[in-house]
C-alpha cells in the first residue's frame, strides 16, 4: 500500500474501520474517576472512537458508559436525572441502568412490552487507580483488563498527573510519545546544558528496535565518551500507550515510568492521560498539581493555537526553555503535534535513521490491523492471568553503559 493508504487506515477510527475496529478490542480509559466524585453526582458527556456517550456513577457507585442519545426519541440523557440506580431520560421518562437494560417506560401502557425488546448502547466499565476503563468490542470477544503496573500497583505509587484535549489526530500524539529524539530538543532547559547525559542526548544516535509480543521497545544509543555510550529507551505498547523514563537509574533501570495514553475522541482529536509510576515507593500529587496548573477544570489547555501556546521569542533568545514556551512537557508536545494539522499528511515526511522506532510502530500497527481482517487477534490481549503478563515491557533503562554492552541486561528479571 501507499504511504496515504496506510495513513488512512492508521488515523481513522470511527465503528467499521480498520484502527478503529482494533482499538475496540482493547481495555481504554474513558474518563477520570475523579470526574464521577460520588453516587448519582452529575453524568458527564464522553466523547470516544467517534461515539458520543454519556457516563453515570450510579446509587451504588457502579459506573455506567452509555450511547448519549434516548433509544426513545434521541434526547441526550446528558440532561438526565441520575438517582436510583438509574439514568432517567427527562424528555418521556425513559430510564436505564448502567448495563443499558430499559427498566422503565412510564408513558407505555402496562400490558406494553416495548422495554422488553429495546437495549440501549452500553459498555462496561473497570475502575483502576483513578481511571474508568471501558471495552467497546464484541463481548465474546471481551479481554481481560490488562495487568499493567499503572493498574496492579498501589494507588499511591501511581500519580495521575494530567487529562488534556488535543485537537489532534491520535497517531501523530502517540507517535512523539515513543521519540526520544525530540525531548532533547523540544524540553531542552538551558540550565540543564552542563549535564553530560543531556550534553550526549544532542549527539547523533543510533536507535535499536525490540519487537515485543505487545508492542515495540527501541534503545536511542548516543555517544558518550571515547569508552561509553548512553542508552534511553521508549516503549509503545498496544494501542496507544507510550512510556517513557522518569526518576534515576540506581539498578539499571529506571525507578519509575512515564506512561502516556492518546485515546481517539474522533479521527481529529484526542485525550491525552498522563500517569507518573514508581516501581518501589509512594509519592505526592505534586507531578499531578504541575501538570493540572496548565489545564481548566474541563481539562482544556490554557496554552492553545489561538494564543500561539503562549511562544515568547524572548524565551527562546534568552530564557531557560529552548523552544520558547515555558509550560510543561505536556503542552510543549501540544504545540507541535497540533501544528501539523488535524491529521498529518505522513506523504510528505522525510524520516530518517533517528525515526527508526516510529517506522517500527507504523509497521507493527499495520501488521495488527491485517491479523484482525485476517480473523486473528491483535496483539496484547490476554484472557487467561498466564497470559495477562506485561513482564519488561513497561520498564525504561536511562544508562551510561561500556559501549556494545547489551543494554537489555538493565532491565530486570520478571
């Protein structure tokens, strides 16, 4: 196929496309739980893979991910009445539980079976660590929530640290997630420029690929000295998480993961969720408070094209962050995966050595997109605990290592 075909099918994520037929096979969060405070608190409009739904956390606290239009007449029950368990439609009273089952019907005759052959678009919900995970493929079909780190390990070893709108396609979000060239650059703080390890990241790399039963790690490997050189690797895993390394490196590998998530609202924006992960110890909210400082409380950027992402020449002449818009990383990576358009035109890139492991991703994409029209199952998917086992894969490595030492003898033994 033609790099436009493939951009095509990797950017499109509505029902009966491709990605987004594959996307649906996969656990996802929907929203914060933080966004559903208590029982029968106000629902909240989603918006995901081209659906618009509705969220309620019911009288039992149960959340409930529901099609935003009445099955009755197509009012949105984002104006509902959320109490006894229920949703109730305020235009005729249609009410639902989170399941979708239509438990009433006041307007209908008794002997009336309507209710009985109606059942509304739902799908089911998980709460882990502060998120709503939610499925939205065939039920026979349902996977196992993922044993991730971000999801099995203590709550407070786990920060979420941000929800921020791009008005964005998602591929090109995640695609700077997984590139650890860019940071160098992009992040890059002046009053860093005296570290050996950042002075090496502006080096020219090399970057080895790790073909994961998940997804793809890739090692950037940069010259450090005339005996050394400096690993950091990324790892994209399925399908559409990028991770990233955080904290020091006392056992080889990183004390903590950055872990990013870019879920498709629709083929031309997306919601990006931040987590912040440490292996071995609790940590504040302080990367959270940071991270939400940049953000409204409806997780809209302060920092947006209109304002030009705040960009001060004088920043970039003289100040401390090189590209010029002092914010978080998060928002810097706003400025410049939106600057490329809503969906980028991936025919007219020049990609070279460096880009080697979002050429791997694209690749590994596309082969989980032809097992599925295949019949096959796309990759990452466990339903049975043996399976469910993210072993290394979330792991990152930040070294300084003897130069063609395996860099893979960092990560640990699990």
């Amino acid at each position: 196929m033609s790099i436009v075909e493939d951009n095509e099918i990797l950017t499109r994520v509505g029902r009966g496309t491709p990605m987004g037929e594959l996307f649906r096979r996969y656990w996802m969060p929907a929203l914060l739980s933080e966004e559903l405070p208590e029982p029968d608190c106000a629902p909240v409009r989603v918006k995901l893979l081209n659906e618009d739904l509705v969220a309620f956390r019911d009288s039992n606290g149960r959340v409930g991910l529901l099609g935003e239009y009445c099955s009755h007449r197509r009012a949105s029950l984002f104006y509902g009445r959320v109490e006894d368990c229920s949703i109730t439609c305020v235009y005729h009273g249609w009410k639902y539980d989170v399941d979708g089952t239509v438990l009433d019907i006041p307007a209908e005759p008794e002997t009336s079976r309507l209710k009985d052959t109606i059942q509304h678009k739902s799908y089911p919900c998980e709460e882990r660590n502060g998120v709503v995970l939610t499925y939205m493929g065939p039920k026979e079909k349902m996977p196992l929530v993922p044993n991730l780190p971000w999801f099995t390990l203590p709550r407070d070893h786990v920060v979420v640290g941000s929800k921020l709108f791009l008005e964005c396609n998602w591929l090109q979000a995640l695609e700077g997630d997984n590139d650890s060239i860019h940071s160098a650059y992009l992040h890059r703080r002046i009053s860093g420029e005296g570290d050996p390890m950042n002075q090496a990241r502006r080096r020219p790399a090399r970057v080895a690929i790790d073909r994961l039963p998940w997804g793809v790690r890739a090692a950037t490997i940069y010259p450090y000295d005339d005996t050394q050189e400096m690993v950091r690797t990324n790892t994209f895993l399925m399908p559409c998480i990028g991770n990233t390394p955080r904290g020091d490196s006392p056992n080889g590998y990183n004390e903590a993961v950055h872990t990013i998530y870019q879920v498709p609202a629709d083929d031309y924006t997306n919601w990006r969720y931040d987590f912040e992960v440490w292996w071995d110890k609790s940590v504040d909210d302080s990367y959270a408070r940071s991270d939400r400082a940049e953000v409204g409380s409806d997780f809209m950027s302060y920092y947006t094209r209109a304002n030009n992402y705040r960009l001060s020449r004088e920043e970039q002449k003289s100040g401390d962050f090189w590209c010029g818009v002092a914010a978080r990383n998060h928002t810097q990576d706003k400025m410049v995966t939106e600057s490329m358009g809503a969906i980028s035109d991936r025919s007219q890139e020049n990609l070279g050595a460096s880009d080697m492991h979002i050429i791997a991703m694209r690749r590994f994409m596309l082969e989980a997109v032809r097992t599925m029209a295949e019949g096959g199952d796309p990759p990452g998917l466990a339903w049975t605990p043996e399976e469910n086992q993210s072993r290394d894969y979330p792991y990152m490595i930040t070294s300084v290592l003897p130069t063609g030492a395996d860099w893979k003898e960092c990560l640990p033994k699990v």
